[in-house]
C-alpha cells in the first residue's frame, strides 16, 4: 500500500471556504479519501463513501468524495493522476484511481 501524504487545511480555498468552519472536516475528509484509495485499486464515488463509513465510522457525501478525488489532481494537493474508466454497463457510472506519485495530465 503506497500512503498519499497528509494535507493541511491551509491549502483548501475558495469563495465560501472558511477555515474555522470548514477546514477540519476537509482535511479529514481528503485524508480519509486517500486512506481508502491509496491501495492502487479502481473504485466507484458510492463505493468509496461506504468503505470509510465502514472503516472509520464516518459519513461523507458522494459530492464531498467526487471533490476530494478532484482535489488530488491540484498542484497544491500533489498533482497527482487521476485516472478514471466507465464501469462496463454503469450507464454514466465512473471509477477512479490514484496513480501516487505520477503528475497529472493537463489538457
């Protein structure tokens, strides 16, 4: 298993971002994200959002682990590749997975 490193809250932005409101539950939240898919696998959003409920008792959204995923591909969050394929009969449905320590591809 190949650990993702930590973040710090300090990298989050954004126009409704407040630090003492939202900087905690991010960082945990993208920690917990890279805990679960820094084994190199290929996994859904849903299914990502159930493994760290059942590993850390914790509940995020869909929308919340799409953001973290997205979050991994910025220069400030180790601009790490993203790579993502259509699940075979899915109808609209994707998997990802983190290549550690490969950049990202910029189009």
């Amino acid at each position: 298993m190949t650990d993702l490193p930590l973040f710090d809250r300090s990298h989050f932005d954004g126009e409704t971002f407040d630090p003492f409101v939202d900087g905690v539950r991010l960082e945990s939240q993208l920690s917990l994200v890279a805990h679960v898919m820094s084994d190199g696998a290929w996994w859904t959003i849903p299914a990502v959002v159930v493994e760290i409920a059942t590993r850390y008792g914790v509940k995020c959204s869909d929308t919340g682990v799409s953001a973290r995923i997205r979050d991994f591909r910025k220069d400030r969050f180790g601009a790490h590749e993203v790579e993502r394929r259509r699940v075979a009969g899915g109808s609209g449905l994707y998997e990802y997975r983190v290549v550690v320590g490969a950049t990202a591809r910029r189009s």
